[in-house]
C-alpha cells in the first residue's frame, strides 16, 4: 500500500458520475488532489480528499504535452517516496513511469477494489461506466473481467 494516493480528475469524475466515489476511500482511505485537479472536478470533494498545494515546479515541464490537471497530478506524485498515481490518460502514464512513480488507472481501481473485497463484481460497475463517455475498448473489458475471474 502507498503512503500517498494522488489521483488526476479522470478518475474522480468517473467515480463520480457512476456513484462509486466512496469505492476510492474505501480502497485508499485518503486521496491526494492539486487545486487545479479540484478546479476539473468542479465538485465539491467530501472530507478525506485533501487538497495539496504544489511545493515543485514539475508540473511545467510537462504542461506543454498534458492537460494541467494530469501534469499537476504528476508533480505532486514525484515530491513523495512511496506514492501511487491514479490516471488514465496514456501520455500522462507514460511520463508519470518515465519519472519512476507508479501507476494505475480507474479500471485498476476496480480490479484492486474487487480483490480486497470491496467490490462483488465488477461487471455492474463497468456496465456502469458503458453508460458515461469514458472511453473504454471492448479489449480492455475483456482484460479487466478477466483479471478478476468474471469472464
């Protein structure tokens, strides 16, 4: 387990809008944002998401590639020893592992979340997650249901 759990606005929007929220306290206990991930969010965020004021200037090198949001969220990732970085977008993933700081996605969330027994099933939820905009490939499904032995 992490010390820190920084999460980019993906997550926190798909979590959101799917009423699992709570899923990524319950897995990670307290998450760590940037005000410019809070400004993305542009939702009130409950008691146990704190918001970190960036204390590096990483995050510019990298605002010419990503958005700010994903860009802050790796800055603050990198100032801490043991932190995990939850955040979809493939340019974002690539230079977060480039830097050294591990990686998950929302999808990873889920498969973390079913094998400690948090969730059931994850088919609900990515049945769920069919119904927003999040992009996600049949392929992906496909992986993800299997990983946690729902195929």
């Amino acid at each position: 387990m992490p010390n820190v759990t920084v999460a980019d606005t993906s997550c926190l929007i798909l979590f959101y809008k799917i009423g699992e929220l709570e899923l990524l306290k319950k897995l990670f206990g307290k998450l760590h944002i940037t005000d410019t991930v809070l400004k993305e969010f542009n939702h009130p965020v409950p008691d146990w998401i704190e918001i970190v004021q960036l204390k590096t200037d990483v995050h510019k090198g990298l605002s010419g590639y990503l958005d700010p949001g994903e860009a802050t969220s790796i800055a603050l990732a990198s100032v801490y020893e043991e932190s995990l970085l939850i955040i979809d977008e493939n340019k974002g993933r690539k230079a977060a592992k480039e830097m050294g700081i591990p990686v998950t996605g929302s999808l990873g969330v889920l498969i973390a979340a079913k094998n400690k027994g948090h969730l059931k099933a994850v088919k609900p939820v990515l049945e769920k997650i069919q119904e927003t905009n999040f992009r996600i490939s049949k392929e992906l499904i496909g992986s993800v249901l299997e990983k946690v032995k729902e195929s």
